[in-house]
C-alpha cells in the first residue's frame, strides 16, 4: 500500500519541514503520494511533484483550505487515509494540530515526533524532554505519523511526478481565522538554518539582545533562536523559542549565549553538530553539553566575537 | 458557562528521569510527580474566567492512578469548584484519555474546555486535538490568549511563523501555551479549602470506555550522551577550533 505525506506549504511553494517527512516516508516502503491542501495551491502542488522519492501528489484546491485550519483539513485526510498503510506529517505547529483529529475519528494511536523508523509497524520517538528514547509498535491498521524533521535529511529534487486532483472534503465552517502576525526576517527559518545564535535571559533586554546578538547572526548568516527565559520576558517573540515545548533544531552550530540550559532547553537543541556556549557561570548545565565553552561576560565577549568573525 | 479542565499527574519538571537498566521503562519510583504545567495554565485560565464573571463553573477532570487525587485537589487550590477522577491503573495513552474525556463531557455538558498543548512525560500533543474531534468540536491549540464573547472564543495561538488568531464557535477545546498565563501559587487557607471541594471517582467501565493501549513499548533506552567538550581561553581560540578544527564557520 501507498504512503500519504501532508505537505507544508503556503500555497506557493513546499516547507522544508515536507522534505524530511518525505525522507521519513521512505524508510517504510511504498510509494509515496503527497497531499497539497490549500486553495490557489498549484505552484505548491508543482513544487512537491519536484521532490525526490514523490510517486504522485494530490492537490486539493478549495477556498475551504485558504486558512488551512485543523477542522477542514483533517476532514479531508481522514476521507483519503483508509486507501494508506501510513499517514505522515512533519511535527509542526500545523502537523501537530492536524494531525490527532485524523487518529481519533479513524480510532488510531498517533504516535507522535518519530526520530527513527525501526520497520513499517515500530518507531523510535523520544519522551520525557528527550531523556529516554522509547521504541514502539502500533496495532492499528493504519499508522498515523508526525515526524521529528531535524531526525531525517531533506528529500532531494529533479523529480517529475504526476499531479492529481483530489475532490474537497465537507467545510465544516466551525473556525474562522481573524488574523496572522508573522514575523517577518531576512534570515533563515530556524528548522533549517545551518547556524543557530541563541539568546537567553542572560542578556538582560530586548535592546541588549538585538544589539549584541543580530550583528554576530548578520556575520554567520545565522537565524536567531531563544531561551523560553528570553521570550517570557518579551526580548523576544515566541516563534524564536527553542526546546522540548518550542523548537527543536539540530544545526551544524549552535551557540547558546546567555543560557542556562535547562533540561527543557537542552531538548530542542542538544543533536546540533557543534555546540557553543557562552556563559558567565562556570557551573551552568548547558556547560555539559557544549563542545566549545567560553566562560566570560557576554557583553565583552559577544562583541569581541563579532569582530573577530 | 461550565469550563472542564483536564489535568495530568506527570514527574515534575525539574526531575530529570532516569531509564531502567532493563529497558522497561523509565524509573519513576520516589519521584516527585506534580500537575503538568500546562495543564497548571489550563486551570488559572478557567479560573480567571470564572473570577471574570465570564464562567460559572469550573471542573478539573483527571484520568489515572488513585494519587492523581493529588492533581486533582492541586487544581482545586488554584480555584477549580470541584474534581472528576476517572481512576484506573492501566497505561493510558492519549487516545484512551480523549475517549474517556469524551464520555466526561457527554455528562457534564461543558461549553469549553481547556487542556494543556502537551503533557511533559509522553510529550504526545494529541489529547485535546483528540477530544475535539471526538465531540465534533472545533479546537485551538496552543492558545496565548483567549476572549469569549457571544457563544464564540477568540483565541491567539503560537505557531511556527509566529502568532494566528482564531474565531470558534462553542463548545470547543482550547490548549494552552506558556504564555497563555502565569499560574498563581496556591495559599494556604486555598489548599485547605480545597480538600473539602467536591471529588468524585468513576472508572473507565462505568463510562463504557475501553482504555487498553494500542501502542505497545518495546524499550526504552538512554538517547546517545553528549560529553562536555573543552574549554576555551578566549575568544581567538574559540574563533579558530570553529574555523580549522569543527570547520563550521
Ligand atoms: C512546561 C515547561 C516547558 C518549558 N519549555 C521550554 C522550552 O521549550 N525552551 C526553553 O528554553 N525553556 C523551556 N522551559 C523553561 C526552562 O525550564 C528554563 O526556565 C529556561 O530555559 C531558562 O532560560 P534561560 O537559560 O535563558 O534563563 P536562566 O536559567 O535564568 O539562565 C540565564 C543564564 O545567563 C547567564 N548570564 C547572566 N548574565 C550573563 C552575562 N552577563 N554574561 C554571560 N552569561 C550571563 C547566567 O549565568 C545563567 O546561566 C520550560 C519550562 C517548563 C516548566
Ligand atoms: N491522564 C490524563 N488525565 C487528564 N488529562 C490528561 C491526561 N493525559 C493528558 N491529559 C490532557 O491532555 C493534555 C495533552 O496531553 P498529551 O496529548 O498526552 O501530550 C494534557 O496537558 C492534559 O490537559
């Protein structure tokens, strides 16, 4: 049987998070469809038939799907997924939004934030802030999936697959959207940044953290991450947290100024190749994890780095 | 207005678990277990609602071992009116919890419910998705901050790009983020109130629920352990391992 991958997207093209679900899907065996669901989403749909590994994608493009909210797109999937032997999708706000309501009216365990898939039937997903890694097998005739995507590479291009249009599910009309703040940057999304310059309550201000913190990201063409610490206290907005609860990155550098590195810190960032920190107390628990340790005042210490880069 | 907060006895966050050495789990024997936090958030949002004059009524609703009456007179102290503990020693998954949420509110016939995003031991993010789904509701997850007015809540959620604001009808499920609230600290003459609060015990087959869980763990085992690397003097000798010896930058 086929494999259904809800892909990510704005309507114009593909989220990165698709890729690596897309890479998830094929450790499973058989084909891979991938499901657009948005309206005026042909240039998506387009984007995703480029993707390695993709079989077929299934474009659904309906005014119903514009705001892409939990209740209509669940609606459609939990129409299309008896057809699979899985249903996958990235461990993101919108996966995870999405997603459990699929399992509860087909009456399916999710099984949630996978970081290995051991056979079709048997996952590997961390618990406890990723301090125990747990091993488990479904039962349920369908497997309904989200996927941690730092765990799986980015799916390749070059493809040509066939699009397809499937017909739109019921508009339930139970949930309107009133409005979006996205925030906007010019620099990398924080999933796929190569380099991540994080911030916590050590800086002190939202002042101190844009001045110290944004010329060194400017240098490194780095996106800018968070202690939950620096976005309680507003320096910061929430979409920046990294952590068990907000984020989980695994860049080739992450450097931690500023931070303590609370356990649930230390889950969202922990499988970076290289870690960095900066921190005036030589005790601090991020220290246990850091390949790199500077012990020293980050406002000597961060401008002496831009500098120097 | 009737608000239901469900809530989950977890390992407290500050305890950093440790896995069994044969595999089976991991050891939560002597632990101290506390309410989940978001689920601390939950019941302070149904709470001020209920202070607001907004709701009437708010009741905690908690599914597991005898000691989640615990939990339960935990969100009572907050304020809740009273608690629901749905009592079973079976594992329960998010499914087999949203079940039996489901068969709660048939009964009490809540307008809103609020749940945490996530519980922080199994860190599924399903249960109120789930709950939703089952009762034809529609939801908002991961809420930062809610207004109800006309039989509607206007609910901000934190997304991955940043901030969405969403209008559902009532009844719905709402889950709460970190920053939907600061939860207050229970007083004293609160927490013994609190024990003389109304608390009922039912159990899952009074409900007509089945809770046998569907997953089945095969191990648990220890993520790879990252060691403390090395040292630096200074910033020159940070800038050149990353250059010529970790070569990222
Ligand atoms: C349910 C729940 C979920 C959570 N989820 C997350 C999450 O997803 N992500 C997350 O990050 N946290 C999360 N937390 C919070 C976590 O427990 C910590 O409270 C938080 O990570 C602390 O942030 P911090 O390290 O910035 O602040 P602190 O712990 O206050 O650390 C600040 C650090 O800055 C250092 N410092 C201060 N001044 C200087 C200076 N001048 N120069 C150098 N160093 C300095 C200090 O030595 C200290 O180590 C969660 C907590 C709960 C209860
Ligand atoms: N055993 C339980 N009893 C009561 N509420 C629960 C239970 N398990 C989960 N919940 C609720 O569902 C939320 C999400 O849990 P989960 O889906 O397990 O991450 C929690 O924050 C609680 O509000």
């Amino acid at each position: 049987m086929a494999i259904l991958v809800i892909a990510e997207h704005d309507n114009q093209s593909i989220k990165a998070a698709t890729l690596n679900t897309v890479t998830a899907a094929s450790k499973l065996g058989g084909d891979i469809h991938v499901l657009v669901a948005g309206a005026g989403c042909g240039a998506a749909a387009e984007a995703a038939a480029k993707v390695a590994g993709v079989a077929k994608v299934l474009v659904c493009d309906a005014p119903q799907y514009e705001a892409q909210t939990a209740e209509n797109v669940a609606e459609l999937v939990k129409g299309l997924a008896p057809s699979y032997s899985h249903v996958l999708a990235p461990a993101t706000s919108a996966g995870k939004n999405m997603l459990p309501r699929v399992a509860a009216q087909l009456d399916v365990a999710q099984i949630s934030d996978i970081v290995a898939v051991e056979s079709a039937d048997t996952f590997v997903r961390p618990i406890y802030a990723g301090n125990a890694l747990a091993t488990v097998k479904s039962a349920d005739a369908i497997k309904l999936i989200t996927v941690r995507t730092t765990a799986f590479d980015a799916a390749g291009d070059g493809n040509a697959a066939p699009v397809e249009a499937v017909a739109a599910a019921a508009d339930l009309g139970v949930t309107a959207l009133v409005g979006r703040e996205i925030t906007k940057s010019a620099r990398p999304e924080l999933g796929a940044a190569k380099i991540i310059v994080s911030g916590g309550r050590g800086l002190g201000s939202g002042d101190n953290y844009h001045q110290l913190l944004e010329p060194l990201a400017d240098k490194l063409g780095a996106a800018l991450g968070a202690s939950r610490a620096a976005v309680d206290a507003g320096y910061v907005p929430n979409d920046y947290q990294v952590g068990q609860t907000g984020k989980i990155v695994a860049p080739q550098l992450y450097i931690a100024i500023g931070i303590s590195g609370a356990i649930q810190h230390l889950a969202g960032m922990k499988d970076s190749k290289v870690i960095v920190a900066i921190n005036k107390d030589p005790e601090a628990p991020i220290f246990q994890v850091a390949d790199y340790g500077l012990v020293g005042d980050l406002f000597e210490v961060v401008p002496q780095l831009t500098s120097a880069i | 207005m009737k608000i239901l907060v469900p809530v989950k006895r977890v390992v407290d966050y500050n305890v950093k678990v440790r896995v069994k050495a044969d595999g089976s789990g991991v050891d939560i024997a002597n632990v101290k277990m506390s309410m989940n936090p978001f689920d601390e958030i939950a019941v302070e949002e149904a709470v001020r609602l209920k202070e607001a004059g907004v709701a009437t009524e708010v009741v905690a609703v908690s599914c597991g071992v005898t000691a989640c009456q615990e939990t339960l007179r935990a969100a009572m102290a907050i304020g809740a009116d009273r608690g629901i503990l749905v009592e079973t020693d079976v594992e329960l998954q998010p499914l087999a919890v949203a079940k039996l949420l489901k068969a709660v509110c048939d009964k009490e016939q809540p307008d809103l419910v609020i749940a945490g995003k996530q519980a922080i031991d199994d860190d599924a993010n399903q249960t109120g998705q789930m709950l939703s789904a089952l009762m034809g509701w529609p939801q908002a997850t991961f809420a930062s901050k809610v207004a109800l007015a006309d039989g509607k809540a206007q609910v901000t959620r934190e997304i991955d790009g940043g901030l969405e604001t969403l209008s559902v009808k009532l009844p719905a499920v709402v889950t709460t983020d970190l920053r939907l609230n600061e939860p207050r600290y229970a007083t004293l003459p609160n927490i013994m109130k609190a024990k003389k609060k109304p608390l009922d015990t039912v159990k899952p087959a009074d409900l007509g629920v089945d809770v046998a869980p569907r997953l089945t763990t095969l191990k648990v085992s220890e993520p790879p352990k990252r060691s403390a690397g090395e040292r630096v003097a200074d910033v020159a000798q940070l800038v050149d391992k990353l250059k010529n010896v970790a070569k990222v930058i």
